[in-house]
C-alpha cells in the first residue's frame, strides 16, 4: 500500500497514535481485497450532544470500477471501525463474485 492510496480524517478528537494505527491498519486491509487502482478515505467525527458522546465514522473505496460506501455511529470507536470493516468487506467481496462470474461468462 503507497501512502498516497489512503487519507485519513478525524474531526472532534484528537486520536491517540495506538488508535490512529488501528485504523491505519484497517484502511490498509481494505485496500487489500479493493480493486487495484483504489484510494481509501477513513473519517472518524467525535459528535457531543445532550446524551453524551458519539462517534461517527466513514470509509470510502474510490476506484475505477465504482466507489464503495459505508458509515456509522458508535459510542465506542474501536467497535465502529470493525462495523465499518466488516461492511465494507461484504461490498467489496460481493464486487469479486460478480467480477469473476461475469469474466467467466465471456
């Protein structure tokens, strides 16, 4: 994975570098399993309001084939970015299944 493939965003907080890492890490798993011509966007926004403290989280897969989308909100960020992972992993898995069953219809 080249640096320039991966933006990271975080809005509200400040993460720590353990934290910053995870998420670092789990860009570079997506972009992994992604179509080779990829850009990955992690955004993690800190949200406050009168119920207390949430985290809202987006991850992007821009490529030539098509862009892959998820986001959600968690209390907990750890939790959120596994979501995110586990959600944009079916995406990206249901892309190689029609991929290859449409190469192997030509």
């Amino acid at each position: 994975m080249w640096m320039d493939d991966l933006k990271l965003d975080f809005s509200g907080f400040r993460p720590s570098l353990s934290l910053s890492n995870h998420i670092r890490d789990i860009a570079a798993d997506i972009l992994a399993d992604a179509p080779s011509d990829s850009f990955t966007r992690a955004s993690v926004r800190r949200l406050v309001d009168g119920t207390g403290e949430v985290f809202e989280g987006i991850l992007r897969v821009s490529s030539s084939v098509g862009t892959f989308l998820v986001q959600e909100r968690d209390t907990d960020v750890i939790r959120l970015m596994g979501r995110l992972q586990e959600r944009i992993t079916s995406q990206l898995d249901l892309w190689k299944r029609h991929r290859f069953a449409e190469e192997g219809h030509g």
